[in-house]
C-alpha cells in the first residue's frame, strides 16, 4: 500500500517520455512532482532532461513489467503512441493494446489519474467548423482509427473509477520538434519556395507544446477535468498568411507558392504508396482543407489559456532549429517527431522550386 500522505510532490509516470511532447512534459513539470518516471522503448538524451527523471526501457505492452513499475507511481501521462508512419499492425498493437495495457496496470495499482494524449485525427476531415468534442468521431487511417478505439478504451475504464482527462491536441510544434516541420523550416533556411496545396486561404490550426503541457497538467489536477477536450491555438490565420509570417521573419528567398490541389494531391498519393514521400495521408489530405476545433470547453472548464499563436510557433521552433541545425543534421533520419525525416521525392522538388 502506497503511503501517499507523506510524498508532498508525488511521482509522475510519462510513456513515451522520450518522444518530443514527453520531453516537454518531464522539462515543464519536474518541480512539481518529486520523481518523474519515463517508460519508453528508446532511451532518453540524458542532458535533456532534469535530474529527478528516472528512465525505463519499456515498452507499454509488456503488462507484467509495467505493472511493476507503476507500483510506486501516483500520476500517469500516457502519451506512448505508434506514429501514422508506422505499419497498421504495430499502430493497433501499441495504440490500443498499449493504452489498455497502462489502465489495467493503472487499475491494479491502484492509480488514480491517468491522462490520455489522443488526437484531433479522430474528427476525420470533417466539412464543418469549428469541430466541437461532440462531433462524431470518423478517423482518417489506422492512427486516426486506433485513437478512436483507444479513447473507449478510456471512457470504459473511468467506470471503474479512474480519473481520466482525454487531450485532442492539434498538430503540435515547438523547440525540438522535427519530422515534417523541419523538412519546412529547411526549405525555409534555404530560401526555397513553399508549396501550399490549394489557394493557401484555408485555416489549419496549429499548437505550441508549452501549451499543451500546460492543458495537460490543469486538466490533471481539475475537479472537472474528467472529460474530453480539444486543445489549439487560440489566434490562428489562413496557411498562406501563417506561412508567410515564418518567410518574413526568416528573411530568405522563400515564400509561400499555391499549387491547385487537383494536381498536388494526386501526385502525393502516388508517391506515398510508393513510399517515396514521408507525406502521409493525413498531411496532404488535410493541407488545404479549413481545419480547427473550439477550444471552448478547455478554456471554460480548465481555465485555460494558449499564450502562442500559429504564427509564435512556427518562428519559435524555426529559431530553435537554426540554433541546433548541425546537430540535428548529424543525427539519422527516422519516423519519429524528434529526428530528421528522409525527403525523398522531395529533395527533387526542392532544386525545382
């Protein structure tokens, strides 16, 4: 039995604490816990992290150890997802069979509060806006799908009385975040032009982590926060206008450059089914299509409030990456968020433009 009184700050566990949302986390909220367990099957860069982090090599689906690892934890972010890159098999297995796996281990130790990072993907591509928490859920490929079933998962299990706030996060960016946004901010750099599916006047919302994190710990210690809430930006303009802030200020050769969708679209469906693009579906689906939910609830309930708008955050982390490019650089690409992806087609597409 765990002696709870006499532990002030409690001990936080994060899966996928590696990743680039559970650096942030372990970053932003080490003083208010007393230790912060990291469970994730990738090790941590240690210089990273603060010193009262404590990392596991653990994959989330191995219920018996997992299970021995919550026993001394009091507190569970559970941001451990497979990516839409990965194959349909290892998606289902980690995102479903895994989020069980951490409520059961969260049941048998009796954990109280578990929060779960879903997405905004569970919306599909919807044809009105702005998307409330109780539109229906229609999710776009096995991510999307494997978020959908995860989130039953959460709803079932709080009937078995735990606490647990479900996070539908936009696409979320901030210092340390890479994938498809640094292939952007290294066409950017270069002064290259950027091609915007469509005319550029549709409104994609983005995120800033810290906000995130910070929607993320009020919804865990809300009295209300048992729920389900969308998380964005609060101030957000057309692509066009959000890409050409970033241009502006990076003060390159580079600017925004509408192509018609009839074409882009087509083609990039090609070249991911050859696998010759890292832009998956849900990127080029989506790219110029109005997207963005009402942040309503979170704002209400929670009391919260995003301080960073698109434009901030794309030129906060655009200003991270100049300042960390060579070791990002040296790093090897994968399909993570924290490490360069392969362009592919893409590098061909840039000595074009």
């Amino acid at each position: 039995m765990k002696n709870k009184k006499n532990n002030k700050k409690k001990i936080l566990a994060v899966t996928g604490g590696a990743g680039f949302l559970g650096c942030h986390l372990c970053n932003e909220l080490s003083k208010k816990y007393d230790k912060i367990y990291v469970i994730d099957i990738e090790p941590i860069k240690k210089h990273e992290y603060p010193k009262n982090v404590i990392a596991f090599k653990q994959d989330i689906r191995d219920h018996k150890n997992l299970v021995k690892i919550f026993s001394k934890v009091d507190e569970v972010i559970h941001a451990a997802a497979a990516l839409p890159l990965w194959k349909k098999k290892e998606i289902f297995s980690t995102n479903v069979k895994g989020t069980k796996s951490v409520l059961d281990a969260a049941v048998k130790n009796n954990i109280k509060k578990v929060v779960f990072i879903s997405s905004t993907s569970v919306y599909g591509i919807p044809k009105k806006h702005p998307i409330y928490e109780t539109d229906p859920l229609v999710g776009v490929g096995s991510y999307g799908e494997s978020k959908i079933r995860a989130e039953k998962l959460c709803t079932d299990y709080r009937k078995k009385g735990i606490f647990i706030p479900i996070i539908r996060p936009k696409s979320f960016i901030g210092t340390r975040r890479m994938g498809v946004f640094q292939i952007l901010y290294d066409w950017v750099e270069s002064g290259t032009k950027i091609p915007i599916i469509g005319n550029g006047k549709n409104r994609y919302q983005l995120l800033e982590v810290e906000d995130l994190v910070n929607a993320i710990y009020l919804a865990l210690n809300s009295k209300k926060g048992n729920d389900t809430f969308n998380i964005a930006a609060e101030r957000f303009e057309t692509v066009y206008k959000d890409v050409n802030a970033l241009c502006k200020f990076a003060n390159t050769a580079s600017r925004p450059l509408p192509f018609p969708s009839w074409f882009v679209i087509p083609l990039l469906e090609v070249c991911w089914a050859l696998r010759i693009s890292p832009l998956y579906r849900w990127i080029y689906g989506t790219a110029c299509k109005d997207s963005f939910v009402s942040i309503d609830k979170a704002k209400k309930i929670l009391k919260w409030k995003p301080k960073y708008s698109n434009a901030d955050a794309l030129i906060r982390s655009y200003k991270w990456y100049l300042k960390h490019k060579n070791e990002i650089l040296s790093n090897k690409s994968g399909i993570t968020h924290t490490v360069p992806w392969k362009q592919g087609i893409l590098k061909l597409a840039k000595i074009i433009l």
